[in-house]
C-alpha cells in the first residue's frame, strides 16, 4: 500500500474529530504516521521515497498519511506545524508523539518499531 494523501475532513473521519472531541482518542485500527508536507519544500521531497518503502515495509501494520500544508492549513494550524516536513506520530493507544525535519529511513524503523509496533507486555 502507497502513502494516503489526507484531507482535514478525512482526518476528522480516520484519525481524530477535534472539534467534537476534547481528548485525544485515535480512531483507527492500526498505528498511523502523518507527514505534514508541502510540494515546493526539498527535505520533504527527499523523505518521499522512504515514506513509500516504509508504507510497503509495514503494510498492514502501519497507515502513512500525508498532508499538504497548502491546501490543508487549518489541519496544519490545529497541530501548530511551524516547519515542514514535520511527523506525528500515532499509536493505537496513548499520546501521539511530534518530530519535525527529515529524518533518516533508519530514525523512521525505529521510531515506528519502538514507538508504534510495540506490544505492551502486560496483555
């Protein structure tokens, strides 16, 4: 599976309504990861690619959800994005976690692996 492209509306319906919703509660099955993004910006180009082999990497484990900044500003300004690319990362149960810049494929397993796919060891 390739990379989503996300709307606000779609992340209101798959992620999170912020506007009915007071405290976080992630609607989705599966761990997601959201690129914020924009067309003109060079590092979020270069993660690209890694985003798509990630996707294919973790298929079934793990949605990635991009979201142009552009065309999605009042998404961006929910989550206060200041620079671009900027990751939030969501797991099925708990907080979700922001990264801003471009990280490595390597930051990004890991992230994903430690963060996302990690199984509490109580259940």
């Amino acid at each position: 599976m390739a990379t989503i492209q996300m709307t606000t509306q779609d992340f209101k319906d798959k992620v999170f309504n912020y506007e009915v919703e007071k405290d976080w509660k992630y609607k989705g099955k599966i761990p997601a990861m959201i690129d914020f993004y924009a067309d003109w910006c060079g590092p979020c180009k270069m993660v690209a690619p890694v985003l798509e082999d990630l996707s294919k990497q973790f298929e079934g484990q793990l949605l990635i959800y991009k979201v142009n900044t552009e065309t999605e500003q009042e998404l961006a300004a929910v989550f206060g994005i200041q620079s671009i690319p900027t990751f939030l990362f969501i797991p099925v149960e708990g907080i979700p976690v922001m990264q801003p810049g471009a990280l490595s494929k390597k930051v990004f397993q890991q992230v994903i692996e430690e963060r996302l796919l990690q199984k509490d060891p109580q259940q």
